[in-house]
C-alpha cells in the first residue's frame, strides 16, 4: 500500500542504516506544528507516517526506523539486504529523501551503499550529519562528502541544524496540485504616467475571451482585474494590477498622489510578474530606471514592454536600433525579455502575455542539484576567485533554497572575501545554463568547514571535485547528485 493518493508526491523519507538517530530527526521533524498525526495501516509494522507542516509547506514525513526484513523462511536477511529493502521501500513514493548518518561513527560502508541506491533512483536526497554535538564534531562532518548529496551538521537530540537542513530539503517537493489550479497569477503592471498602461490591460482584455470583474479601490488607488483565458482544464487565471503612473517622490507633493505611489510599490511586491510599461518616443528615463531598480531589489520576475510601438514606426524607429540603445541604457536589466506592442492597435498584444507566463515559469524553475553544482564547477575555471588579506574564495558547493526568487546558497570557506563582481559573475554562469529570462536569482554565501588537508577525507577527494583556478586548485567536496 502506497501513502495517500493526494499527498504522496509530498513526501519525505528519512533512511539511514540502525542506530544513526533517524526517529531522533523524525521527530524533531513532525514536532513541529504538526497537523495530522496517524500509523499508516497496511504496510510494515514500524513505518511510521505524519502529515506535518514546516515554514507553511506540508508533506508527509516517513521514518523508516525499527524495520526488520526476513526472507522466505523467516530468518533475518543480512544487513545489506535489509538496509536495501528498506531503503526501496522508502523511496518508492519519496520525492526527497535525508540520508542520516553519525559523525561520531564516520562514514561506514553501508552509508555508502545507501548513498548509491538512492543516487541510482534519481531521487534527491540531502545528508543529515547527525550527532554533531559538540563543536568539533562539525570539522568532521565534511568527510561525509564522499556520499556526493549536500550535508548538513545537525543534532537533533538539541535541535541544532535543523533549519538549514530543511531550507534544502523543501525546494525538493513539488507544487501541491490544488494550489497551481486555483491561485491566479497575479500582474502589476507599471510605468510612469501615460506610458499606457490602463490602455494595453483594455486592448489585452479584448484580445482574449476572458471573465472580467473589476474591483475598484480608491480613485488613484490600484486596480485589480481578475481575467481567464481558456476554459475547462486548459483555462489560465490571472489577476492584472493596473497602477497609478511612478512618478518621482521628490515631484509627489500631495496626499493622493503619496498614497498611490505607496500603494503601485506595494503592488509590485505582492506580484508574481511585474510589467514595466515603457514609452520609446521619451526613451527610458531616469524615472524608468527608478522602476526597474524597484522591480529588481524586490527580486520579481519582470517583463518590458515598448509600449505606442505604431507611433514609433511612424517615425522611422526600428527595433533592431532601439533595443541596443535600451539595454545599454539599462544594463543590469539585461536579463529581462523585451516587448514591442502597440495598445492601441493590438500589435503583439497577444505575445505579451505568452512572454508572461514564460517569465512565471522561469521564476519557479527547479534546478537540478547536480547540473547545478557542475555549472559552478565549470565557471569557477573561467575566473579567478576573489581574495582578501591573502585568504582566497573556495566553493565548496551550493544548494537551491527556493524560487520566485531563484535563491542559491553556495558554501564557501569565508563568506566576507565573495564580492558583488563575482556573484554576478556566477549569476550570469547560471543564466548561460538554465534561461532563466526574466526571472531574478539571488546568491547567499555561508561558511562552511572542511576537512584538512592529510585527513582521510581530503586524501579521498573524487577527480570530479577538484577544479583548478589560476592559482592552483579550488575543492568542491563531492558533486551534489541531481
């Protein structure tokens, strides 16, 4: 019997060989804000499952603890046997696993064979370094990089590590099915005044067979504009916000308008995708780049649109010249998909939001853990790490955390040598692999220790983690398996 049928792509396994304080990291686990506790019935005795909710995620949570395999005859299978049958079980319905180990132990060879089965069902797994009670025990969890998953010193018994683990762990579960059918998209679309934007979201309105219902707030308030393209199954819900024109703080000089530049900024930050509404006669302004900075430090998916595109044609404009001119203008929005429309003649009106909802994906995008850690590998033999006070940047590896924003923690030996130049070096690296167009991706830097060199984990160190750099080489401990 497989776990329920509604929930159990949302599931959690935790596996690990006997005695390395799994149920210790279940519980930690499930104790928190638990929703629904039950024994799964039908399946091995000990195989416990709770529903649990962690940072508002829900998943199913399976402690494979306490499970005995017996052949045909009754006996006790060997260890191995059993470890790997408990194992299959366990991934059978896991979309991420924890691998838990004891770092007071060191890695013992049946971690390594769980390591391998779970590497050969392609599930994701992260490493719980259990036990990790005293200081020095966290030097000695880099020896579990031999495993090739991203480890995490915790111990569970004091509740130490636990957050980080399962920053890593949650980006694993999929989207829970009722929530992607039922959430609509939510559009804020800006720009300075006049810039046309209440006149594309009417020409896109009746460029669609859509549901329209306007709620309407305060004169110079925003307006939200919940449509549906489609029907039935293939129907996409959105809700467009159309704002008060940007303009400059220093030129506001009166309540109202204070009020809805306030409430066009809150708009952005409540959006999934924000479309910045350009006027190419004008060009982008200051007041543009304004915009687009607010776009950026809130970390959305973004979308230009060269709005009035008929007039500009009119005028011997061409899109071959004027984007150049907009992108050196704009540099650090170089990332973003460009636009041309006109609102009043519905030119590309239609592509608009096709480019939308490609934004919206690329901002919820997965990466997978592996290709991840080898396109840092590979940019890290283009350039030369940052140094400070004669102590050099290492990369160790990195982890997706979340999305919309894509967030990436890369572990590194010192987080205060990584400068603003080399990030974004990394974050152009991604963008080269993954896309990523119109979708922001933001790097968060953490220590990490690891071993010494002439221990016996540094002596056994897999060609694929060493990469060179100008200077000799940069360690990354054991390429993460995607």
């Amino acid at each position: 019997m497989t776990l329920q049928q509604t929930a159990k792509a949302r599931v959690v396994a935790i596996v690990g060989r006997p005695n390395v304080g799994k149920s210790a990291v279940f519980n930690r686990i499930a104790g928190r804000r638990i929703a629904i506790v039950h024994d799964e019935s039908g399946v091995t005795r000990d195989r416990l499952v709770r529903e649990v909710d962690w940072e508002e995620q829900r998943f199913q949570l399976v402690d494979t603890g306490g499970v005995v395999m017996l052949d045909a005859e009754g006996r006790k299978s060997t260890i191995e046997t059993g470890i790997r049958s408990q194992v299959d079980a366990a991934l059978s319905d896991a979309a991420v696993a924890i691998l838990v180990v004891d770092v007071q132990q060191g890695v013992h060879p049946l971690d390594e064979k769980v390591a391998m089965v779970i590497r050969k069902s392609g599930v994701p797994c992260v490493v719980a370094v259990n036990k990790c009670d005293q200081p020095q025990h966290e030097a000695g969890a880099a020896e579990f990089s031999r495993l090739g998953f991203a480890f995490f010193p915790v111990a569970a018994q004091h509740n130490r590590g636990m957050g980080d683990l399962m920053e890593a762990v949650l980006p694993h579960l999929p989207e829970a099915a009722n929530e992607t059918a039922v959430k609509p998209l939510r559009v804020a679309i800006v720009g300075r005044p006049n810039a046309g934007k209440s006149s594309y979201i009417n020409r896109l309105l009746r460029a669609e067979r859509v549901i329209v219902s306007d709620v309407a707030g305060t004169t110079r308030d925003s307006i939200d504009v919940p449509f549906t393209i489609g029907s039935g199954d293939q129907a996409r819900h959105y809700i467009l916000v159309d704002t008060a024109g940007m303009r400059n703080r220093h030129s506001v000089d009166n309540a109202v308008e204070r009020f809805s530049l306030f409430r066009a900024e809150e708009s952005v930050k409540d959006a999934d995708v924000v479309v910045l509404v350009l006027d190419p006669e004008l060009g982008p302004t200051v007041q543009d780049k304004h915009i687009a900075a607010l776009i950026q430090k809130n970390k959305k998916g973004c979308v230009l649109l060269m709005n009035k595109w008929d007039r500009a044609e009119e005028k011997g404009m061409t899109q071959t010249k004027t984007e150049p001119v907009l992108r050196q203008i704009m540099p650090f929005m170089n990332y973003v998909p460009l636009v041309f429309i006109s609102a009043k003649t519905g030119y590309n009106v239609r592509r608009s939001i096709e480019v939308i909802d490609a934004v919206a994906a690329q901002t919820r995008v997965k990466l997978p853990t592996g290709m991840l850690n080898r396109t840092l590998v590979e940019a890290t033999r283009r350039v030369v790490a940052p140094s400070r006070g004669g102590k050099r940047l290492r990369v160790y590896y990195a982890v997706q955390l979340g999305v919309a924003p894509i967030t990436i923690r890369m572990f590194v030996n010192d987080p205060k040598v990584a400068t603003k130049p080399y990030t974004d070096f990394m974050t152009r690296s991604l963008r080269e692999r993954f896309g990523l167009e119109g979708a922001p991706v933001e790097i968060l830097y953490r220590a990490r220790s690891r071993p010494e060199p002439g221990t016996h984990s540094a002596a056994k160190k897999t060609a694929a983690a060493k990469v060179e750099d100008a200077e000799g080489e940069e360690d990354f401990p054991g390429e993460l398996c995607d």
